[in-house]
C-alpha cells in the first residue's frame, strides 16, 4: 500500500479507482418526482392495481436478464437506451408487462417487437444533470403502434419548471480541456489538437465539493497545452471590428 503523510497517494487512488464500477451514459438517474408521475399515470391509465408489483430490475452493473421477477409483475423503470431494443424483445417473448421510458429520436424502433410508443416531446433533466429528450415505451396497450400523449407532457413540463434545480456552473482552467470547451472552438472555426503524451483523463479537480465531478469528464493537460488552450480560447473571444468601425478608425488616423 502506498501511503504518504497519512494519507493515500495519488497513484494509488487512481489503482484503486480501476476496480471501482465506472458509470456509462445510460446511468442518468431518473428524479424521484419524475418517476412518482410516471408511475401514478401508468397505474390510472392502465387500471394498473396497489397490489400489483411493481419492478425496477435496472441500476449500474446489474443484470436485468437474472432478475427474478415476480408473476403479474409490470416493470416501470428507466433502462439503459443503448439496449432498449434487447430489454423490449426479451420482455415480449417472456410476457413481462413493461412501461419504459425510451429514447425520443429512436424510440420506434420498438415497434417492430409489437411494443406501443408513447410520444409526449418531452425533454426529461436527470438527476445527473443530462437533458434528454425521452419518449416511453410499452406493452400494455397493444392495439396502437404509438400515439402522442399531450396531458402527459403537460404534466412533465409542469413538474420540471416547478423542481427544476438551478445547477451549478463551474469555470475551469486552461488546463482543464472538456468535450464543450473543444466544442466551443470548432463552433468559432479554431482547431486544435491535444497530444496524447500531454494529457491524463480526469473526472474531477480535488478543489472541486465532494461527491461534485466535471460533466462528461475531462482531460487534464500539460501547462504548455494549457497555454495554447488558453490563446485559443482568447482568439475565440475576441470580437473583430466591423466596417464602420474600421472607417472610424481611419478617420481617427487623420
């Protein structure tokens, strides 16, 4: 073990980080007061009964396939969008019953399993800060394919102005090079390249509240990287001067 002053080191930290589960883009974790309104629609639309069990086989690492579920169950969870089309196959041929929230741009795909979609234009802020355009998916009402649903996306809008929370905003150094930073300077038409050799992936800055991480992570470069970062960013910034302005400043010269 390598300890230095009492304390861990940070090389042992990152060891011991290699075997901790890492999180995916499909763990967006749904808002409790999401959910409860999801749950409390598919049980008054679909006559769903308080003694019918309610199942929730998806959280980070599990395996939705070992779950035992319960006779007349219905599942009413978020499940990870990239196998959607896997988890409602399985679901129809074993007769599970499922509301399932789904992928917006994507989420007919499920029709061709039999499954009903439900279209509300929803875009759903989860509890790790991603705004996701969400649909939802289901096989309790088999006589549609889909069908738009505007009291349910009334009553997500309303929900989420009123528990919208206001998320902080975190300025990070020139040395912090993230997904929207680079994004930032292609949109201002500035390439840039960081080298391997000059930059570590990182997830968070130890300055940063516990339990706090940078969106999307982030890569932490060289200070001669940081540098061109930051020039880039100043190039990127700066405002150039208009014709008028230009004139003026001829007339000036005189």
């Amino acid at each position: 073990m390598i300890i230095q002053d009492g304390l861990f080191t940070d090389e042992y930290k990152e060891f011991v980080d290699k075997f901790k589960p890492k999180r995916t883009t499909d763990d967006c974790y749904t808002p409790e007061p999401v959910y409860n309104l999801i749950l409390d629609y598919v049980r008054q639309r679909y006559d769903i009964s308080e003694d019918t069990e309610i199942v929730r086989p998806f959280w980070p690492g599990g395996d939705y396939l070992a779950y035992d579920y319960p006779p007349s169950c219905c599942v009413i969870d978020n499940p990870p969008f990239s196998i959607l089309s896997e988890i409602v196959k399985t679901y129809q041929e074993k007769k599970i019953r499922f509301f399932l929230f789904a992928p917006y741009l994507t989420c007919m795909n499920v029709t061709k399993y039999g499954a009903t979609v439900i279209i509300t234009g929803s875009s759903i802020i989860y509890e790790n800060g991603a705004e996701v355009p969400t649909a939802f998916c289901t096989n309790l009402e088999p006589e549609n394919a889909a069908r738009s649903d505007p009291e349910l996306a009334q009553a997500i809008k309303i929900l989420q102005t009123k528990d919208k929370k206001e998320l902080p905003k975190y300025r990070y150094p020139a040395a912090v090079v993230t997904a929207t930073s680079l994004g930032y300077l292609a949109g201002k038409g500035i390439g840039i390249s960081v080298p391997a050799s000059e930059a570590v992936f990182i997830r968070k800055l130890d300055a940063m509240p516990s339990g706090k991480g940078i969106f999307g992570s982030a890569l932490l470069v060289s200070q001669a990287q940081a540098q061109a970062q930051a020039q880039a960013q100043a190039q990127a910034q700066e405002f150039s001067l208009s014709p008028r302005e230009k004139f003026i400043q001829e007339e000036l010269a005189r």
